[in-house]
C-alpha cells in the first residue's frame, strides 16, 4: 500500500486507516474523502490499471460454473449451499497486483476506499484468459503485508462478484456480455474446502445431515487419516511450508515437520521445498488462533499474519516418510560402504587446530571432521561453494540417552568450481 503522504500528494483529505474491532489500524486500506472524479478500480475512469474485462467467449461459462451464484459466511451451515458453492472452487496462480485501487464506499458515497489487489489466473487452461482481481483483506490466510510477495504462489479462489463496468459519458446498451470483471476471495475458498476436514478432525456432526452426506464424511475421515496425501508445494516461509493437496484444501507443514533437509546448517528450506513441487505428507490435525488438535513445536507456532477470522488451517508431516540420515550413515558404516568413498561437501566450521567441521551432501543436520588442508581457507564458509572429500575413518557409538554420535574423519580432495559452472556450460559443447 502507498504511504499516506502521497495520497496527500493527490489532493486527497481526511486520509486515514481503518480501524478493526480491537481497536488496531487495518494498515492494507486507506480512506479518504471523495474527489469528484473518482470511480470504482474496474470503471472506465481507471481503465489505467490495466483490469480486464471477462472474455464474450467464456462469459457464460464463468457464470455457469464458476459464479452460479453468491455465498459468504453466513451460509455454512447450510451443507447443500455449502456444497454447491464448494464445486466453483478452482487453483489459480497469482501473477501480479494492482496498488490503490479505489473503491466508492458504499455505505458513505463521500469516502474512497484504496487497497491493492491481487491479479489472479486460473490454472484450468480453459480459463487462461480470464483475470480474477481479489482485495487484499480477502487474500487468504497466508497473505502477505506487501502483496507483491504474493506473486507465483498457487492458491484456491472462488469467484464472489461479477462487477459491472460504468462508462463516463454513455451506458451500454442491454444485454452486453463482456461489461463484466470477476471479483475473488480466497478466504472463502479456503474455508469453503477446509471445512469438511476441519468437521471430521474436531469430530463434529451436525443433526440434519443426511445419511449419505454422513457416508461421505466418514470415508473422508478415512482419506485424510489412513492413507498419504498427495500435495503441491504452494509457498515458502520461514515458519514452513503451505501446499495445497488434490481437493485444494490448504496444509502448513512446520519447518521441522516438513523434512530432514530443514537441520541443514548450509542448504535454506527452500533448497528442498521448491514452489510448485509435488510432495507426500500425512494430515496430523488442525490448528486455529485459539486451540488446536496437534502437538506444536516451540518454534513452530503460527504468525498472526497466518490467520484471518474464524479460519482454521490443516496441519501435515512429511518427515516420518524420509529415512533420517543418521540412519542412514549408521548403514553405511555398519556394512563398511563408507571409507574409502567420496561425497560432496560443505565447509560449515573453519578450525585449523582441532579440524574443520563439513555437512556430507545428503546427510543435512550432521556434521564430520575434514582434516586441515593447505587448499582451503575459511571463505568456504561464507560462500558454501562445495568440496570434494574422502572418508578415511567411521565409526559411531550410542550414549545413555540413545543419541548417536558419529566419529567420521575425511581428507581435503578439491573443489568442485566447475559444479557449479554447468549451467552456464550449457549449450556450448555439441555433446
């Protein structure tokens, strides 16, 4: 969002945030009093912006399957609604934002609302033509305070307006199927697909159901519970990772939840968790601002920017499904595979006295002695270019708190530049 001092630069008066029932500035909207000329964000006095119109030829198609008809919060409790609304669900992809798009208060046609919006594609390619525009106070449990960093992630969206385009100085006649912009939220899309599994996770059952919406229920308990779910990594933080799974319910791993790769003290978690990568995971619960289903981690709690109201997120793991790389490597000493082998590394600790510590590729979280070498000086540490080393001696021993501790000495072999060079080798060669 611009800062207040240049809506000031625009003529704008009464500049002010919001405030939200506790009492705190809402700092993603700005109001001001109403100039004459202003209009609403998809009206053709701010065609500018660049916001586009619903394509003639899918028009219908949208309205058929995408907007049959409203729906908000006050409608989950009806399941039939409820289910309706949930088939007009569809994956999209953010690809850009709109900054200040000005709104006409509706409730004071004297007041201007500014606020960004996400520009949102359809992942359906029957849909690539049409721009879903979504406000930044409905732009999901995982928003962002800057939404531009918002860009690329996957998301679920649901279609919640078609807003009709006003022209200055003549009307357009009846009947004029491409007058149309789509207007998104995608808090309602992901409480619209979390729900159900929500039911199931906090056992809830409601009277009135029928006995095959009860049967649905219960083999989704089974789905979600007894079998591993398949995901696509959606985005990175530094609290963990989201995704989204087949039925576009939304999942947060927790960073130490989510793999082994995460106790690397070289590779950051989105070395391993790259947007867009499909991954397995277990459903372990669902956590709220409030209360939860699942054990939590210290460091693994939810940021406030994580919730919006009355929203529950599903909570996976993933790194039961991986073989820990103590494991691992105890394997290899115990059948003799490892003296004598070679391995990529990183210098993590420069100690010419008592031995260089190193983190063996595919073994994150562990660290080895590298013997001193004449070779290397402590900028392998900052710059985590990697190594070639050779392992002379392993061996290991479990203590009286059943911790492994690994004695595995290496020797310097050479650096491995050109690893890191064959991108940029590509194509030159003819083989």
């Amino acid at each position: 969002m611009l800062p207040l001092s240049e809506f000031k630069k625009r003529g704008y008066k009464n500049i002010r945030y919001p405030k939200a029932d506790n009492g705190n500035e809402m700092r993603s909207i700005v109001l001001a009093n109403k100039k004459p000329e202003d209009a609403n964000w998809y009206d053709e006095e701010n065609i500018s912006l660049g916001v586009s119109l619903i394509p003639e030829n899918i028009i219908e198609d949208v309205k058929n399957n995408l907007y049959l008809r409203p729906f908000d919060r006050s409608l989950m409790e009806d399941s039939s609604r409820r289910e309706r609304a949930r088939q007009e669900v569809f994956s999209a992809v953010v690809i850009g934002t709109i900054e200040a798009a000005p709104t006409i208060y509706k409730e004071d046609s004297k007041t201007v609302v500014f606020e960004d919006l996400l520009v949102c594609k359809p992942i359906d390619a029957n849909y690539a033509e049409l721009r879903v525009y979504v406000p930044h106070r409905k732009a999901g449990m995982f928003q962002t305070t800057d939404l531009r960093n918002m860009i690329d992630r996957i998301i679920p969206l649901k279609v919640v307006d078609l807003k009709e385009r006003h022209f200055k100085n003549f009307k357009m006649p009846t009947g004029v199927k491409n007058n149309y912009v789509a207007l998104g939220d995608i808090d309602i899309a992901e409480l619209l697909m979390n729900s159900e599994a929500i039911d199931i996770a906090r056992e809830k059952t409601r009277g009135n159901d029928s006995s095959s919406y009860r049967q649905r229920m219960r083999d989704l308990k089974r789905e979600l519970t007894e079998k591993t779910q398949n995901g696509i990594i959606t985005h990175v933080s530094s609290s963990g990772v989201f995704l989204l799974d087949q039925n576009l319910r939304s999942y947060k791993i927790p960073t130490k939840r989510f793999s082994y790769g995460a106790f690397s003290r070289i590779h950051p978690l989105k070395y391993y968790a790259e947007i867009g990568k499909p991954i397995q995971f277990n459903f372990v619960g669902w956590k709220s601002n409030n209360n939860s289903q699942v054990e939590t981690e210290e460091d693994s709690r939810f940021t406030p920017l994580d919730f919006t109201s009355e929203q529950y997120v599903l909570w996976g793991s993933a790194i039961e499904l991986e073989t820990p790389p103590a494991e691992k490597l105890k394997a290899l000493i115990d059948t003799g595979r490892l003296v004598g082998s070679t391995h990529t590394a990183y210098l993590t600790t420069y100690d010419v006295g008592r031995g260089h510590l190193i983190e063996l590729e595919g073994f994150p979280g562990i660290s080895v002695k590298l013997r001193n070498s004449m070779s290397l000086d402590k900028t392998y540490v900052y710059t985590h270019e990697p190594i070639s080393v050779v392992v002379r001696r392993a061996r290991y021993t479990i203590n009286e708190k059943n911790q492994t501790i690994f004695y595995v000495h290496c020797n310097f072999n050479t650096s491995m530049r050109n690893t890191g060079r064959s991108d940029e080798l590509n194509g030159f060669f003819k083989r």
